[in-house]
C-alpha cells in the first residue's frame, strides 16, 4: 500500500502516514497495544471504519507501519566510529530517542520487535559479535538490553499518588522521593552504565559456556 496521503470514504477529507502513526500510538498510550485495533483507531482518527483499510491490511501491518516510521533515522554506528561499547551506547540512546518521541512506542516495539525491525537487531548483535561475545550470549546481552529499553517504563507507577498514606519503611520512603526519576534522563543513564558494566565484565570473564 502507498505511502502519502490517502481518500477517505467520507468525500474529500485524506488522511496521511503521519497522522495514522500518530493516531495509533495515542491509542496506545491511552488504551494499551492490546485495544488498538483498525475500528478504534478510525474512530481516533474520526473517519469511517474502512478507511484505514486503504492504507493498512490489519493490526499486524499497522503495527510494522508505526515501528517503522517512528524508529526512522535509526543508524547502527559503523566498526570504525569507536569502541564497542561506545558504538552499543549510541545506538540504544537513539532508539531511547525516538521512546520519549513518541509516548507509547515502547509497548509497539514490545509487541513487534522482531517484525520489520530487524536492521535493528543485526545492528546490536554485530556490536556485540564485534565486542568478542559468543552466539549464546549474543542473544542472552540483547535480550537484556531489549527488556530495559523498552520494558523499563513499566516500571514507573501509572499513579504515584497510589503511596500517599501508606506507611512505608525509611528506607523505601527516602527512595520513592525520587520516583519522577524512573521516567527521566538519570535513571535511564545509571541502567545503560550498570548494563554495559555488566557486559564488559560478563566478556572479561569469558563466560559463554554451551551447556549449564
């Protein structure tokens, strides 16, 4: 199906990429991954229900549809352009990017990582092969960090407020003051620094035994 801008079955009102990926993800955010369906996100985006049909099959194509145009721009930093572990902090730090971008996409990526975004994938696992991992923890490193980037927002309490007059433990009490956190630049930096610091131990110790 094109991309552009597209006639609705209403008359002269069209609709574009842009505004169908930004629908979807507002449907996201606010319902979840699991409501967004092709009915929901015509009546978010105001038209007929068959009018996203001319631009997208089903669910499963518009999800690949707003993976796709919201991690665009991506690059996997070349062999040359530094150290493994600065190459691997680039390329998480721009799809991180492209997260606070576009509330939501987490929950997508969750969903969909492994639809059309396997350019993304290869890029992380050669960094990683580069570094000098074996295969099995190849696999084991990326799945780490694919839960960090994209599970971590999960983390953070919808409601906050939900603590508020709960006796909570000093040292839990001091701790939650800091929750706006879990959500901003500083948390997301201290995971990569603790997650790299851990690769770069796990590769000293040459750990990739074949059967545990």
């Amino acid at each position: 199906m094109g991309v552009g801008r597209i006639q609705t079955n209403g008359g002269g009102s069209t609709l574009s990429e842009s505004e169908i990926v930004e629908a979807a993800l507002r449907v996201v955010r606010e319902d979840g991954v699991e409501k967004l369906s092709m009915r929901r996100l015509s009546r978010e985006l105001g038209v007929s229900p068959m009018a996203p049909y001319y631009y997208v099959a089903d669910k499963r194509e518009l999800l690949d549809l707003v993976a796709g145009a919201a991690l665009t721009g991506v690059r996997t930093p070349p062999r040359d352009s530094g150290p493994w572990q600065q190459r691997l902090r680039e390329l998480v730090d721009q799809i991180d990017e492209k997260l606070r971008r576009h509330p939501g996409l987490g929950d997508v990526l969750i969903e969909q990582m492994l639809g059309k975004q396997l350019d993304l994938i290869a890029g992380v696992m050669s960094i990683l092969a580069d570094a000098g991992f074996g295969d099995r923890d190849i696999l084991s490193a990326y799945a780490t960090v694919h839960t960090y980037l994209f599970g971590r927002r999960r983390v953070n309490p919808r409601e906050p407020a939900a603590l508020t007059g709960v006796d909570l433990p000093d040292v839990v009490a001091r701790a939650t003051a800091h929750m706006p956190d879990l959500r901003g630049r500083y948390t997301y930096d201290f995971g990569m620094d603790v997650l790299i610091a851990g690769l770069e131990a796990r590769l000293v110790a040459g750990a990739d035994p074949d059967v545990r």
